[in-house]
C-alpha cells in the first residue's frame, strides 16, 4: 500500500521510483487532475515518501490525461475546500524548498493553481501546444497562494498583466517569463526529461540542495507567506462576489457582474 492509499478510497496520485527517479503522476482524468481536497492530500503523501526516500535523487511530477492540472476543484462543496487549500499550500511549500531536483513534465495546459505547481518545481518542461491561464479573477477569486512561488519566479511585469487579464497564453510565452525551463515538440519531451534528470543526478546531493538553498534565499519567508495567502485566498472564496463566480462556473453562465449587451 503507497501512502497515498492511506488518505483515501482510491490514490488519485501515483509514484514509481526507478532508477533513483521517483515519478509521482496526478491520476485524476475525469475532473482534469483538478486540486480536489483528496488529490491535495495524495500528492503532498507522496511526494513527502519522495522527498525522505534516501534511494531518491530526483523527482518527476506529470499527469494522466490531456490535462496537468485544471486548478481546483470548484464543484467540490465548501467545506472539503478549507483542507485542499492547507494541502495544496503545503505542497507548494514542499516543492519549494526540496532538497531534490523535482521537475515537472507538463503534455497539456495547466490552470490557475495547476501554473503553482508548476512553478514551484525547480524545472519545467512542456510540450509546445500546452497553455496556461490564471482564471482566478473571472470567478471573483484572487490568485493568492500560488502568487508566493509566482511573484518570486516571473517577470513582474508580465505577471501582472496575467494575473489581471486571466488571458490565455502559450508554452513559449510562458518560457520567456521565466515559467517553464525548456519548451519542445511532443515527441521530444521524455528524451528532454530524461536528459535533465540525468544531468541533475551528476551532482553531489547535499551540494545540489545547498545551492538551492543559496539561490532561493531572497524567499527565507515562503511558509509565512503561504500561511497568509491561505487566508486572504478564503476570504475570496467565502465572498458573495466569489460565491456567485463558482456558481456561473457550475452553471456554465456568465456571473453577474458581466455587463449584459
């Protein structure tokens, strides 16, 4: 049994460690591995096995189906959102500050939340047809807690107008704003993967982290930060401004603060 079967009835996340690579996949197709209360759950389970694992040198963070990550789970009720939300802070913490190369393998769009993932990981690399949006605001939601690894990784200026836009944008742009480490063609990207996680594993471990360490010591703060963009993301989410978004989305309408022609 994983540890992630300990959480709940089906492991919505799954690991296998190879070769000193451990490969943790979100496996939750039908919802677009959206940040479900119980995929938060699973995939902090698993990749905290990962991270203490000693036969562990690095990480691959991927996904099942055509989606990385949709973001979270607005069709779950209220109050199962309160322990994703602790969880998927958590995680993003995790990812952050690891004393192993984690890195993410995206072969479709990641939304919102699914972006804090991947921006949390040391490395990135997607496919060139892949998207990215930050949808918050057209829900009346703020992009709280995955602004903490955002802010410190993407070009000011260019999260910015992301972040108040919520516009689509493509693998490439997302690479030049310091998002993703390296964009290729699909049949490219495990050949891409395999070639950066064996460049990773060439270096001493306790090296490796302390260099981490160093270069991400303008964040030292990262868990007070993620303790108070958890509440500030609450309180959004707990508005009637935001209670009225997730029910539009829900009931796939526009919400009622769209001007009407």
């Amino acid at each position: 049994m994983t540890a992630a079967e300990t959480v709940g009835q089906r492991p919505l996340v799954i690991s296998d460690v190879t070769g000193g690579v451990a490969t943790v996949t979100l496996d939750s197709p039908g919802n677009r591995n959206a940040l479900s209360a119980d995929l938060c759950a699973h995939l902090l389970a698993e990749l905290t096995t990962a991270v203490r694992d000693d036969n562990v040198r690095a990480v691959v963070l991927t996904h099942t189906g055509p989606v990385f990550c949709a973001g979270a789970d607005l069709k779950e009720a209220p109050e199962r959102r309160g322990a994703a939300a602790r969880d998927f802070s958590a995680v993003l913490e995790l990812l952050w500050t690891s004393p192993k190369p984690v890195v993410a393998r995206l072969a479709g769009p990641a939304r919102a939340g699914g972006t804090g993932l991947v921006v949390a990981c040391d490395f990135a690399v997607a496919v060139d047809t892949v998207s990215f949006a930050f949808t918050e605001v057209r829900i009346g939601v703020v992009p709280a807690v995955i602004s903490v690894p955002l802010r410190h990784r993407v070009v000011p200026h260019a999260l910015y107008r992301l972040f108040l836009s919520a516009e689509t944008f493509d693998a490439h742009h997302a690479a030049s704003i310091g998002l993703l480490s390296a964009v290729v063609p699909v049949d490219d990207l495990d050949d891409e993967i395999g070639h950066l996680v064996e460049t990773l594993v060439l270096s001493g471990p306790k090296a490796w982290a302390g260099t981490k360490r160093l270069l991400r010591s303008e964040a030292p703060s990262i868990a007070v930060e993620l303790s108070a963009m958890q509440d500030l993301s609450a309180q959004y989410f707990n508005s009637e401004e935001g209670r009225e978004g997730i029910r539009s989305f829900a009931e796939r309408r526009r919400p009622a603060w769209v001007p009407h022609c």
